[in-house]
C-alpha cells in the first residue's frame, strides 16, 4: 500500500457527451490534454446505449470499459478469443450492476458492512479523466484511458465520507490488461475513512470442473459459506466440483488459473491486495441468481484480488494505491510449453 501526502489533485473531468469535442479540442491544440492513445481508443454505444471505450493494440488485442460502473465488460486476446465472462442475462441497466467483467467493489466488499453488497461505486457513472496526475507505472502501453469518480450528495448519505477514485485501464503491447486504482480521502472534517475492496473479475473458462487455481494451496482462507469460519487449503491446487466462495489471506503477487481444454493458463499478479476471493456460484445457487444464466456457471470463475481482513484507513489528503494486471500463457498443463509453478512464483 502507499499512502501519499506530497501532492493534492486537481482534476478537470468530463461527462461522455463532451469527451469527443474536447479530444477534437485536444487534438487541434496540439495540448495531449486527454490522457489516452488516439490509435488505440474509440468512443461508443454499448447496451442500452451506455457510453463505452474501446482499447485495442495494433497486435489485435482490445478491451471495452463502460463509464457506468468504470466497468472492464471484455478483454480480448490477439485471437479474438473473450477472456472475460459476462452474463448473457447481465443487465446493462442503472442502477443494477452488470454481472460479469471486472466490477469494482468499494467501500464494502460483500455483505462486510451496513452499505448495499460490494459498494456503490459499480452504480455510478465515472467521468474521463483528461487531466490525471502521474501513474508511476512500468508498461509500455499506448491503449488506456483514466476516469475519476468523486463523491456525490447521494453517496454522502449513506457514506458520509468524500472521496476521489482515480482508475486507469490499460492494454499492454502483449495484450496484458492492467487496472490501476488511486482512492484518495478529500474529508475536509478532518476524519479519515475506512473500507475494503476487489477487483471482482469474472474469467471465462471452458469448464468449471476442468480448471485448476495455483498459487494458493496451504494458505489460510475464510470460508463464506461456513459463517467465514477460517481454515487451511489443502492439496496441491484449488479443484471445482461445487458451489466456492472463499477469502484467501495473505497471498502471493501472482496466481494462476490452468484452463486445460482451452490449453492455456490465466495468470493474475496484484500489487498491494493481500487477499485473493475464490468464486464459483455451481448450480444451485446459480439458479438463484436473477441475471445469471441456470448453467453459466460452467463457463465462469471469479478470482478477485481484494483487501478485506484488515480493512484500509485513510487520513484526509492520503491516496491508497493497487494494481491487477491480467495476462495469458500457454498452459503446461495441457502442451508442456511452460511450467505453471514458475508462473505463480515469478521464475
């Protein structure tokens, strides 16, 4: 985690309606003053006539980020091939969330707290950051886009804490997705705020019981569907044969997810998110789940980077900084062309 108190943001944000003019705007004064990449962003429609952004690199891989939410909905490999799950039942619908993709959970993850399950921040319309203060970052990327989220009188209501959310979405030249989250307390009281949060991405798999989670095997996990009664993984690596909903505590930096008929492997490395959310709803609770499909979860699981055992505490003018970033491999599992254990431990 890093805290910052060196500097204080002053941000020009705008809604998707101008956003166009003011690259045009940018553009023609030569300024760089929206922070994306004019070859690798598009503006667009999505469902329901939601305002997106569309990212490609030049080696074919894209992803598509909806204002509302600040919400990743596809992520795409060089082959086409959708990485990502979303519900062919999600509604794109304010102020229901969007099932599926990478929603954003803050200030509460789950039920752990009085607000509505995983925050509000998923419900609210985000704006393009045009002016965003320096993401220290070591990607190469020319595809992103900022947006910013701060708080409004309604969400002062029920949370009566102001606060800036400052995300970037970025495509790597390999096609790596990499999201990155600054939240600052802009509290002019005085009193700090605390919260939990994930990153609760939602990947597609070919078949629930043929996927494999490594990285986590031995570490010690909360489990959500014994009253988060804390127990110790065993085996050498997570299998599925029924309904998974588990809080992983002190995990490592990177996770893999071994997908063997599709014969590749997902690979999940987070920076300053201790804990590590396993999800898989299986067929029963599945079928009671309004906007989500009886069998989809075959074709799902959820592996979310997350702080939530030791909530964060953030004094007014201190920023809190994390980052996910998501990327392919071949699966050795299947083709013998990597070994997944040097995946999870960097090698």
């Amino acid at each position: 985690m890093l805290l910052s108190h060196d500097f204080m943001f002053k941000p020009y944000h705008l809604d998707f309606k101008h956003s166009f003019f003011v690259i045009l705007l940018c553009l023609f004064f030569g300024r760089g003053c929206l922070s994306t990449h004019m070859a690798g962003i598009e503006l667009a429609k999505g469902v329901n006539g939601l305002e997106k952004i569309i990212l490609r690199e030049s080696r074919g891989s894209s992803a598509e980020v909806y204002l509302y939410g600040g919400h990743v909905t596809s992520w795409k490999n060089e082959q086409g091939e959708e990485l990502l799950f979303v519900s062919s039942k999600a509604w794109f619908n304010p102020p229901k969330p969007i099932r599926g993709g990478i929603p954003i959970c803050f200030p509460q993850f789950s039920n752990l707290g009085p607000l509505e399950s995983h925050g509000f921040v998923r419900n609210k319309f985000w704006s393009i950051d045009t002016d965003p203060p320096a993401f220290p970052t070591n990607s190469t990327s020319k595809a992103y886009i900022d947006l910013i989220l701060k708080a409004s009188e309604e969400d002062m209501k029920i949370w009566p804490h102001s606060y800036e959310f400052r995300l970037r979405v970025a495509l790597g030249p390999g096609g790596d997705l990499m999201l990155t989250s600054r939240i600052r307390n802009t509290n002019s009281d005085g009193k700090p705020f605390t919260f939990t949060f994930a990153y609760h991405t939602y990947f597609s798999v070919s078949d629930i019981s043929e996927v494999r989670v490594e990285g986590l095997e031995t570490l010690d996990y909360l489990d959500n569907l014994q009253n988060r009664k804390r127990f110790t993984e065993q085996g050498d690596a997570i299998t599925f044969e029924g309904e998974v909903d588990k809080i992983y505590l002190s995990t490592p930096t990177k996770i893999a997810i071994l997908d063997h008929e599709k014969k590749r492997t997902l690979v999940l490395r987070k920076d300053g998110l201790p804990d590590a959310v396993v999800w898989n709803p299986w067929d029963k609770r599945a079928k009671t789940i309004p906007d989500l499909g009886d069998d989809e979860y075959k074709y799902m699981l959820c592996v979310e980077a997350a702080a939530i055992e030791k909530p964060i505490t953030l004094k007014p003018g201190e920023e809190w900084r994390v980052r996910q970033e998501l990327s392919t491999v071949p699966s050795s599992y299947c083709s013998g062309q990597l070994d997944p254990q040097k995946v999870v431990l960097g090698n």
